[in-house]
C-alpha cells in the first residue's frame, strides 16, 4: 500500500495534480486509486466473503496471534527499530520483524520511516505526511487515498537506512515481501495446518491486515487527537490507553514525541506496552541490545514544566487584587481623613484596604475589625490581635484600593519585600507576579516592634 508514491522519479516541469484545485470534473484524478483498492476495496472483499466464509477456532486463534506479531512489525520494527533506532536489533530478529512487518502492509521500511521522521520533525505542519491540523479524518486515511505531492513531504535524512542491508533489500523485494506474507503465508499456516485455506485467506489474511492497518493508523488520528498532554502542549500529540490498547502501547504519543528515541511509549510499568515489553523481552534472549532510555531527570522536568503552565493557566484566572504598582499613592493624612469620614479603611503594612463589604462578615466580630479603621493595623493583623491565616491575608489583597506614601508603613513594606526577595519578585510564563502562601505583602514576620515604632 502506498509503496509508489514518492518513489517515482518527478518530472518538475510538470504541475503535480495537488497544484489543480479539487473539482467535479478532475477529484478522480486526486484519489489514490491503487490505495482505495488496498486499504477500502479489499477489506470490503473480505467482508463480504467473510460472511459465507466459516470461522474456525484454530483459524481465529492463529489470526489473533498474527495479528499481533504484523502489528509488532510496525510498532518494534518499523516504528522503535528503524524510524527513531530506539534499540539496535541482531540480524535474525531484524530479518523476522522486516517479514512480519511487510505482512502488515503499510509499505517498505524506508518509504515508512522516511515519511514517519519528517512526521517529527514537522509535526501539524504542511511538512508532516499526515498532519492532524487538516482533520482526523485526513490524519488517519484522508492521506493515503488522495494523491500527495511528494515535494510536499518535509526532507529528512535517511542515509542510516539505506546503509542497512535488510531495510534495502525488504524495499527492492516489497511486493513479493507483501504478497507472500500478507496473504501467502497465512493461507499456507491455515491450509496446511488445518485444512482451513479459504478461513486463512479471509481471517488471518484479508481482514487481519484491515485491523492492522486501522489500528496504525490510530496512531497517526486518534493519539493526535484523544487524551492528555503530560509533557508538552504546543503540539497535538497525547496519551489515552484507549489508543494505546488499540495500538499495542503507541498511545502514550504526548511522551513518544517528546522523547521519541526511548525504546519506551508507556514509562510506567502498570502502562499497557507490550511493544516495550516485547523489546526487553528481545533483549533477555540476546537479540536486541543498546535500549535507549531517557534520563527520568530529563522526563520529571518536562513533566513539571507542562504542570507550571498548567498551573498559571488556572492562577491567571483568580482575582489576587489589583498590583500594587497599580494602586494610586495615597497620603496618611488623606487616608485618616477619609477614614474619619466613614470609609472604612484599614491599612496594613502600607496597603490601604477598603473593607466596608466584609465588616458584616469577618469571622473574629463587627467589633475588632471596626477597631482597625483609620489605624496603621499592621501589628494588629499580624498577631497583635489575632495572627491572621493565609487565606486571610489572600483575601484582604482582593480589598486593596491604595498605597500609603512615605513613612514607615511603607519601609514595613519595603522591608517585607526584601525580606522575601526569592519569593515575592517571581513572575510566571505570563509575567504575572506569584503569590505564594505565606508571602503576601501584608504578612510582616515580627511586626509588633516595627508598628510600636510607629
Ligand atoms: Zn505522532
Ligand atoms: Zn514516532
């Protein structure tokens, strides 16, 4: 399937049909029609004959089981093996998953790998083969059954592909490769095993390289469209175990693109990944070595990073009262005025807050609130009275309506700020100041000399 394209040496003289608009009278010349037949004519066959076709147990057995090691063909061979050398593979286990592999009929090696690499490198770009950003429908078939422009297709290098005698010799002999061991083979297994040839062709042949085939490309739709993005979200790719259980462990896609050379899709052990466990079983028997694993250092920080997006995401969205460089400078003479008049202000550690709308509900009574209004009550807050908790002290920032100029109420706060320079001054990938518990401007950590100062 979709071996040609690409491969055919272009004249670049002449417009592709891609340049030409889709219209009533040229859309065949768009569609892909050897693919349609391979990836939607040919299962619609097997249906078909399905249906007056016996399904034996042995036959059903035997087209599970070959429908896990063609899947693993593409997942540890095509995929971990060739497009991103996760591990290296001794030549008899290169030469099995090359078989395998060609009887899951997604192509050659080289064409696969080329084109899964510059699904990397320019990922929902123009540049990447099968790029979400067109439509699921696009990433998961779309591509395959309208004709590309290979110019199209990101560049990327493949030399280390064609220096391996197995990959070469797979692509010069894809067709016999496919045939023998997409349908051949299964047919033969069937056959002469149990005397099940036409259950072998239909089962374990046609309709098992169709479940093979939707479930890669699930890989290429479904994990850039459904899940979580654990490690980065900037572009498409995520982790369901839906995915992953339809994929033989490639669902863990946010993590695969982010540290695409680790021989692992699925980092925690209770993960469904049977890819993985495959590799390392591989590794146990002497015929796979140098997994590649990513340093849990280097996946904790991405992790982390992805959290602290996250999280000033959700901090831009809380009210934590006006900056304080924004409020206006407002004298004390001019706030005990206003104070004397029936605002009720209370300033604490040089902030001036208006809490007319919360004396009816401060939780320590009407009486000890009132008593700080007109006053510096920065001791007072502070545990002169009553050591204020820290949702209190988030609270009265939401009240704030002034700064007070000069004086010590200010050099309280200035000290404050000193005090907490590591904390107070950090800003997060918004530039929005971070609060942190406990280092609200109006919390003085021994306040009661400094306002007896006062
Ligand atoms: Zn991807
Ligand atoms: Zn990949």
């Amino acid at each position: 399937m979709a071996k040609a394209s690409g491969e055919k040496k272009l004249d670049p003289k002449k417009p592709h049909i891609t340049d030409e608009r889709i219209t009533k009278a040229n859309w065949f010349k768009h569609v892909n029609w050897l693919n349609v037949t391979l990836i939607i004519g040919v299962p619609i066959y097997g249906m078909i004959t399905a249906y007056y076709t016996p399904l034996h147990l042995k036959t059903a057995i035997f087209a599970f089981a070959y429908y896990f090691m063609t899947g693993l063909g593409i997942t540890a061979g095509y995929h971990r093996l060739w497009a991103h050398t996760c591990y290296s593979a001794r030549l008899p286990l290169k030469i099995f998953l090359a078989a395998v592999g060609a009887g899951a009929v997604q192509g050659s090696i080289r064409w696969w790998s080329r084109d899964h690499r510059a699904h990397h490198r320019y990922t929902d770009t123009d540049k990447d083969p099968y790029s979400v950003r067109k439509g699921l429908v696009y990433s998961h078939i779309g591509w395959m059954i309208m004709k590309q422009n290979p110019k199209r297709i990101g560049r990327t290098d493949i030399s280390d592909l064609n220096d391996d005698p197995v990959v070469v010799w797979q692509h010069r002999n894809y067709i016999k490769c496919v045939i023998f061991m997409g349908m051949v083979f299964p047919c033969l297994v069937s056959g002469l095993g149990w005397g099940d040839w036409m259950g072998g062709f239909i089962y374990a042949g046609i309709l098992r390289i169709f479940v093979v085939q939707q479930a890669t490309f699930c890989v290429n739709s479904l994990a850039h469209w459904l899940g979580d993005q654990p490690f980065d979200d900037r572009n498409s790719p995520r982790d369901h175990v839906i995915t992953a259980f339809v994929t033989l462990g490639e669902g863990y896609h946010n993590f695969h693109h982010e540290f695409p050379s680790d021989y692992r899709n699925a980092i925690e052990w209770f993960q469904y990944d049977p890819t993985k466990w495959s590799i390392w079983v591989w590794k146990q028997l002497g015929l796979a070595y140098d997994l590649k694993q990513f340093k849990q250092n280097e996946i904790e920080k991405g992790r982390l990073q992805q959290m602290q997006k996250k999280l000033d995401q959700k901090r831009q969205t809380l009210d934590w009262g006006i900056a304080l460089e924004q409020l206006p400078i407002i004298d004390w003479d001019t706030y005990q005025t206003e104070a004397k008049n029936g605002r009720a202000l209370v300033a604490v550690a040089g902030v001036v807050h208006d809490i007319t709308d919360f004396i009816k509900d401060h939780p320590g009574g009407k009486a000890l609130i009132t008593s700080g209004i007109g006053k510096d009550a920065t001791a007072i807050f502070n545990g002169g009275v009553y050591n204020h908790s820290n949702a209190a002290h988030n609270l009265l920032s939401t009240m704030r309506v002034g700064v007070l100029r000069g004086g010590c109420e200010v050099e309280i706060w200035k000290r404050a700020q000193r005090e907490n320079k590591d904390i107070s001054f950090v800003s997060d990938s918004a530039g929005q100041k971070i609060i942190r518990a406990g280092s609200q401007v109006t919390r003085i950590a021994e306040p009661v000399a400094s306002a007896d100062a006062a």
